[in-house]
C-alpha cells in the first residue's frame, strides 16, 4: 500500500504562557530572559512550608481564552498535583487541573481546501510552567535555572480532528491569533511563550479505530511541527507496511537529521497520579464574572476582516493578511487613522514591509517603528513631499532607525523636487542629451517617454516629483 491509502489523524496540546506580570502561585515577575535564578521565590523554589495562592488574573485570563474559543465555561473548578520527576520542577509535582478544568467542549474554526472546518476542543486548563535546564555543551553536566518555574499556562487541548499538516498550520496560526487579539499571551514562539505537543497516528482509510499514537513534545516553530508530522506519519506507515507494531511512546524532533528519536514510553493520565492540590481552595466562577470577562472580549479576526472589505474596500486577500496578526491589524488601523489612506498603508504592509520581516526573519511584533511613523511616511507620499522611491529608502532607514520619517528625509536630503522651474531645467536637459528617444517617441514608441523619465529620476537621484516630470515631457515632446 502507498501513503494514499492511510489516513494521518493530529491532536495538539499547545502551551501558552499567559501576559499576567506575576507567576501562577507568587508575586516574581514573569518577564523573559534575566540573570538565571533571580525570579524566583522560596515558593517557585519550592521550600518546605512556602505555600501557593493563586493569580485571579491567570483565572481570567484562561476564562477569556475559553470564551474566544467557544468553550463553556466551569462555575466550579479546582487545581490538582501531577505528581512525576524531572530536575527542573523542583516539587517533583506540576500543580495543574485534571478532571475539572476551567473550560471544555470549544472548537476554532479553520479555512480549509473543502471550505470551513471546525476543530474541537477538549479543554482548556490552568497549570504552573517548570524550570529550565542549562546543558554544558561539553557533556559535564546541567545547571537549573528557576526563572521560568510558576510562570502560569493555559494547555489548549484539541480533539484527535486534523488530517493534514495544513490543517494543523491553519488551526495553529489562527490559535496564535486569537490569543494575541484577546491580549493574553504574547505567543512569542522564539521565547516559549507558544509551544505545542504534537500527537500522530495513521489508520487504513476508511478504518473507524484510531491507531496508535506517538506524541513529540515541546515544539516552538510551525515549521518543526509541519515538518515532524511528515515524517513520523510516514515512519509509522512504513512500520505497519513491514508488519511491524506502533509503540505509544514519546519522541524527540531532531531539527538537523530532521528525524524522530523515541525518549520514553508515553505517559497516561493513571501515570501520573493526580489527586486535588491541598494547599489551594476551589475555584468558584460566578455568572457576573463570565458575563464581565465576555463584555471585554476585544474586536476578533473575523469581525475586522469583514469590516475592511465593507468599510475599507480592501481586496479579501489583503484583508486575510492583515488581521491575520494582531500586530499587523493594529499596526494597519493606527497608521491609518495618521494618514486616512487606507489601501496605501495596506499596500505598504503587504509589499515591502512583509518582505524586509521575511528577509530578517522576523515576526511582525518585532517591527521596530510605530504606526504613528507609517502613517506619517504615506503622508509624505501623498503631499508630493517624497516620491515612492525615496518612500522606499525611508522604509528600509525606518527599520534600521525607527524616528520621524520627517526627520530622516531632511537628514539624509531626500525631500523631492517639486519646483516647476528645477524640473523644467531637468527635462531640457535630459532632451537635448537623448534626441534618438524624441525621434522614438514621435514614432509612436511610447516606451520612449518612461526611458526620458527614468533618466531624469536618475539625475535627480529620484528626487524629482514622477508625475510633474511625465507632464512636463508629455508637454516638451508634443510641441
């Protein structure tokens, strides 16, 4: 049998770290990066006797993420030990929720080849991150680091309902998007703060049993995640094929040889030994506070893409883009209100700024200048004071330099020519210079008329205001 003949199923469990300032149980901050061991506490550290309270925020913020993934919400819940080893979860417990979690029975829906699918949800819970381990690249040994130990997740569990590694990219991405729209987790996958466990299994098509899953933990980059897929589809189809057994084990990714190494037999839930965390009370959920949390849900994806098409007269591609990231959406809408010129900052988005964040490999969140400064470059452009070309410059300056794109035009010159007798003086001289392209023109080649302005803009070192020039030589050459 062929790949044809078998059918890829996917479940996720993604991991986001929550936005809230504190940790999970604690008052150390949660902020990135930092000198190792320096956010932390007697109680992330976990010293006999340090008790955990818990973030109402992180409450909020998973009853959020539930709402804009529409799961009903639990008016009780409560938080359980996962009691299992490992050297960077110094209570030798993960505190998490297991059979009552905050949110369940959710789906996001996701456009597919064969139109619109919805993706279910399992759950959403609340759960305590772990430490870090430090490998000595010589294999001397690892140094734990406790910085990251209690800053608070939400685990977003999925339905086994993906069946190809677009799905899973699409489902992903908008996942990302409603987190970052909703403003509970900055979902910077370079950091961690969006991670996913990967199930696969492959069954015969048409076959009603699940097979055997394996699952590949941790994984930050929707590329790995794509690519892992791939191949341990396609390994477990060629172990069925030679009449082997799929073990239900857990497996590493290995980026380089971009091949899957078994780590350890998977765990089930009786493996861990769950049983109610004794040091925290139930949570209790009113019907005022969902009602509360649901009011301050922002403008979702969908809404904003709909509206630009309507209001805006933006194409459904451009559209599609643009509230595909939240940092994109905002960085369109603020730029936007500067300016009033909305099709020209969505073009400046899709063109050249999507391509200066694809060459530097960089996520629209890390855009280093404001929408006020976008704004005010297609300002700029539209008064005449600066060409497209100039435009251009200013762009790539604006990415180096992010400042008043203002200030950088007077700074390095470029503020266009827009004075009839300058230009004037540039079109005679450019004429005199090419008297084959006056012939040309005259001929009937009208290419011969965009040569004469390309040769002025580079006189003028793409100063010159374009459409002044074109009349200009329209009105020489008809004389």
């Amino acid at each position: 049998m062929s790949r044809e003949d078998y059918e890829v199923v996917i479940g996720l469990e993604v991991h986001s770290e929550l936005s809230t300032k504190t940790k999970i149980f604690c008052s150390c901050p949660t902020e990135f990066g930092g000198e190792p061991n320096t956010h932390c506490c007697p109680v992330c550290m976990a010293m006999p006797g340090a008790l955990p309270v818990l973030n109402k925020r992180v409450v909020e913020y998973a009853i959020k993420a539930g709402l804009a993934t529409n799961c009903n919400i639990a008016h009780v819940s409560k938080n359980d030990r996962k009691n299992y080893f490992y050297p960077d979860l110094p209570k030798s417990y993960q505190i998490s929720q297991y059979d009552m979690p905050l949110c369940r029975n959710g789906y996001v829906e996701i456009e597919t080849n064969d139109g619109p699918k919805k993706i279910r949800l399992v759950r959403i819970h609340i759960e305590e991150d772990a430490g870090k381990l430090n490998h000595d690249e010589y294999g001397r040994g690892s140094l734990v680091d406790l910085n990251r130990a209690g800053v608070p997740l939400i685990e977003i569990v999925s339905e086994p309902d993906m069946r190809s590694t677009e799905e899973v990219d699409s489902y992903l991405k908008k996942l990302k998007s409603i987190l970052e729209y909703i403003e509970v987790s900055d979902c910077k996958m370079q950091e961690g703060s969006l991670r996913a466990d990967v199930n696969v299994s492959v069954r015969k098509k048409g076959a009603k049993k699940f097979g055997t899953r394996t699952e590949m933990k941790n994984m930050n980059s929707f590329r790995s995640i794509t690519r892992a897929i791939e191949y341990e589809a396609q390994r477990q189809i060629e172990v069925i094929e030679n009449g082997g057994k799929i073990e239900q084990e857990t497996l590493r990714w290995d980026e380089v040889s971009g091949k899957t190494f078994s780590m350890r037999d998977k765990e089930d839930a009786q493996d861990y030994r769950y049983f109610p965390e004794p040091d925290l009370a139930i949570i209790n959920i009113s019907d005022e506070m969902i009602e509360d949390i649901r009011k301050s849900l922002p403008e979702m994806p969908e809404s904003r893409r709909e509206r630009y098409v309507k209001e805006l007269g933006l194409p459904e591609y451009d559209s599609n883009i643009l509230t595909s990231s939240k940092y994109l959406s905002d960085l369109f809408e603020n730029a936007t209100k500067v300016c009033n010129n909305p099709k020209a900052v969505s073009n400046w988005i899709m063109t050249d700024i999507t391509r200066i964040l694809n060459e530097e490999e960089k996520e629209p969140n890390e855009i280093p200048f404001t929408a006020e400064q976008l704004g005010e470059l297609v300002t700029l452009i539209d008064k005449g004071t600066i060409s497209s070309k100039i435009a251009k410059q200013v762009l790539e300056e604006l990415f180096k330099n992010p400042k008043s794109p203002q200030d950088i035009i007077k700074e390095k010159g470029w503020i266009q020519i827009s004075d009839e007798s300058a230009i004037k003086e540039v079109v005679l001289k450019i004429l005199e210079a090419n008297p084959q392209s006056i012939v040309d023109y005259k001929a009937g080649r009208d290419r011969a008329l965009g040569y004469l302005v390309g040769q002025a803009m580079k006189e003028t070192k793409g100063k010159a205001n374009p459409q002044m020039l074109n009349k200009m030589f329209l009105e020489e050459l008809n004389k």
